[in-house]
C-alpha cells in the first residue's frame, strides 16, 4: 500500500507518458495477461485445486477481465480491480498469519481494510492538485478486493463451502 500512496503524485505523469506513446491499452492489457496466465498455471499445476470449481473460478476471473478490459474505455480505470484485488489478497494473508485459520472474520476484514486503503488513497489524490477524488473509484476498490476474495475463497475453499464427499457406510 505504500508503494501505492507515495506514487499518487507521480502515476499521472507515467499514464500521460504511456498514451502519448500509444502503450497504455497495452500495458494494461499485457498486466492482465501476465496475472491471468499466473493463475491459470498455478490452478493447472496445483493438484490440490484439479477439480472443477478450480476450473469455473479460472472461467469467473477470465469473464471479470473481458468485462473490464472491454467494458471500461479508459485503460486507467481497469487497473483498479488488478491493484486493489491483488491488495485484498495480499491482506487477507497478512491478518491470517500466525493463525491457520482463513475464516469469514478475515474474510470480512480483508475487505474493510482494502476498501479503507481504496478510500484513502482517493482523499490522498483530492490533495494533488492534477488528481481528483472519486467516489467511483473507491466502489471499484471495494468491488476489486470483493471479487479477489470471493474468488479465491472458492478456488481455496477456506470457509469449507464445498460439500465434502460421504464416506461409505461400513467405511472407516
């Protein structure tokens, strides 16, 4: 997250360098690519996720992404759901370590924190005289970490949502 506040008044600069050069759809869309294609190969090669809720999460990420990336014209703003879901993710692991535990209570402040940072972060940008704060950017930010979350909840099933198979009767 700091990385993310102290370049609040520098990414306006580096946006305005990548559309003057005509690489900013690009590079936005190379990072989706680039995070997309982490996921894919960590579900395929991960035996413990080879079932098919791993697989329908994969189609579920694929889906958000086509959605953003055809869905929002300016490249800006699709960069809200990879910065701020990968932040969600990373803060439901920090509030977990030390415990084993991945229950809803992280779950629920995982995302209050990352909708909080989303929030700040735009009352940082009202600050900087070339940037504006924006209230539809702080509902991307909650709905990025949100989505990241649910997501991964199901490819992990952490809160054990999954049915779990019967044991046969007369089986130990």
């Amino acid at each position: 997250m700091a990385v993310v506040f102290v370049t609040v008044p520098f990414t306006r600069r580096v946006v305005l360098a990548l559309r003057n050069t005509d690489m900013l759809g690009a590079t936005v869309t190379g990072s989706y690519t680039v995070a997309v294609a982490g996921v894919v190969y960590y579900v395929l090669f991960n035996r413990r996720l080879a079932d098919w809720v791993a697989f329908a999460v994969v189609a579920a990420l694929l889906c958000v992404v086509t959605v953003l990336l055809l869905g929002l014209s300016i490249p800006e703003e699709r960069v809200h759901f990879l910065q701020y879901g990968s932040m969600a993710l990373l803060a439901r692991s920090a509030l977990a370590r030390g415990t084993d535990n991945y229950a809803a209570r992280n779950l629920l402040l995982g995302i209050a924190l990352t909708s909080t940072l989303g929030f700040l972060e735009e009352c940082l940008q009202g600050l900087v005289p070339w940037r504006v704060f924006d209230w539809r950017d702080v509902a991307m930010d909650a709905g990025a970490a949100l989505i990241a979350l649910i997501l991964d909840e199901l490819l992990h099933d952490r809160l054990r949502l999954r049915q779990r198979e019967e044991t046969p009767r007369g089986a130990r």
